[in-house]
C-alpha cells in the first residue's frame, strides 16, 4: 500500500498544478461556453501553462475521452463564439508556429464585469434617489409637490448632485427648522462655490472648520491667561552697577 501510494504521490508531483480564474469558473456558461467547451479550455490552458501553447487535437481527445472529430468540432464552437483563436507567431529564431489563445474570451469576459458593475451601481443610485424623495417626505410631513419633485430631478439629473450630498444639506436644513426645498437649495449652492461635491467633502470641511474653531479657542485662552498675569517690573542691572560704581 505504501509503494502504491508513494508512486501516486509522485504522479501528482510530476503532473503539477494549474490555476483557473474564478471570474472563468463562474461565468463560462453566461459568455456562451457550454461545460464541454469549458472543460477543452481547462485542457488547453493545462498545456499551455506547462509551456505547449499548441496541444495536438489527439492529445486533447486522449485527455477528454472524447474523439478528435468530437473535440475539433468544439474548437471550432469556440472560435466561433469568438472566445478563442488560433494565431501564427514566430519565436527568437524567426520559425513561425501555431498557438491557441484565449485574449477574445478574457475581453468578454471584462466587458461583462464592467456590465454587471453598471448594473449593480444603477441600482444602487436608484436606491439612492428613492432615498432622497423619502427622506425629504418624512422630514417635511407632507407629501411632495410636482414643482418639488421636479427641482428634486433638477438637482440630481442637471446639477450631477450626489444623492449622499442633498440628504446632508435636508440635515443641515432640519437642523435650523428650515423645512423648504429653497434652503435645501441655498446649502447646496453654498458647497458648490466652496467645491464640495461630495459627503466625504463635507466632512472633510467640517473637520477643518472644528479644527480652526478649537485653535481659536485655545488661543483666546493663553492670551486671557497672559492677560490675568500681573505686570512684572523689568530690574535694569546695568543701571543698578553704574550707580554703586559711583559711590
């Protein structure tokens, strides 16, 4: 059992590993690749990353059970559905050879990311917009009015306001009772001349002005302290020496 183990072992070293994306594994089937076509790939990219960009098609069959008419029909598939090629390249002693190369597949594959990215960014503005009107609602207690929801769609269709921002200029317009779109809209105006365009923005200058605020205050406490100290009368030693020279 141990011979039978120590010879697995050794086929396995010898074998080596190969790595798969998981951005491939997890969406072969959605870029059109049925699991056949997916499991040839694997193949393909075995050789590959073992330094044969160009396995023979018998070879790909052996390592399938599959026919070569079987696995010459799936590259084709493959090509087809441009997810692969079969380029001509020349190596450093100018011979020109075939290999199989996937570059089409990884395009698809990051236009698709890019797609699902939009998608999930979309939803969560949309998250963000309902947000706004909500938000607004709740605060004011009524419900809004054509000419409010159309200043609202202004502020975030024209004016590219980030949603984040109006619910903190809706904070800051509660927090001095002032329940109108037009305050909503003088605190926005307001950061948009000092350029805060965003909630980060926002709390970044808040900081600042804390932080002048607290040196002000510290510095009207050490001059009220220098003010509190009693004048202390300055002794002129030189003058004290020249008068017990002259007596």
């Amino acid at each position: 059992m141990g011979i039978v183990m120590d010879k697995v072992l050794r086929a396995y070293l010898h074998e080596g590993q190969m790595t798969v994306a998981n951005l491939v594994l997890h969406n072969y089937h959605s870029l059109g690749m049925d699991d056949g076509e997916f499991v040839l790939y694997l193949q393909i990219d075995s050789f590959i990353q073992k330094g044969e960009p160009f396995p023979a098609i018998e070879k790909l069959a052996e390592k399938m059970g599959k026919s070569t008419a079987e696995v010459y029909q799936m590259l084709h598939s493959l090509i087809e559905k441009k997810l692969m090629e079969i380029k001509t390249i020349a190596d450093d002693n100018g011979r020109k050879h075939d290999i199989y190369q996937f570059d089409l597949l990884f395009e698809k594959l990051a236009l698709k990311h890019q797609q699902n990215e939009k998608v999930k960014i979309d939803a969560e503005n949309k998250v963000s917009r309902d947000q706004v009107f909500g938000s607004i609602e709740v605060e004011f207690g009524r419900s809004l009015s054509p000419i409010e929801l159309e200043t609202i769609n202004l502020w975030l269709g024209e004016d590219h306001y980030d949603p984040a921002l109006i619910l903190l200029a809706l904070r800051e317009a509660v927090l001095n009772q002032a329940y109108s779109l037009k305050y909503i809209d003088r605190v926005l105006l307001s950061w948009e001349r000092q350029h805060i365009r965003t909630a980060q923005d926002v709390q970044r200058e808040k900081q600042k002005v804390r932080q002048r605020r607290q040196n002000e205050s510290t510095d009207k406490r050490a001059s009220k302290r220098n003010y509190d100290k009693p004048d202390i009368p300055l002794y002129h030693w030189s003058d004290s020496s020249e008068k017990r020279d002259e007596h």
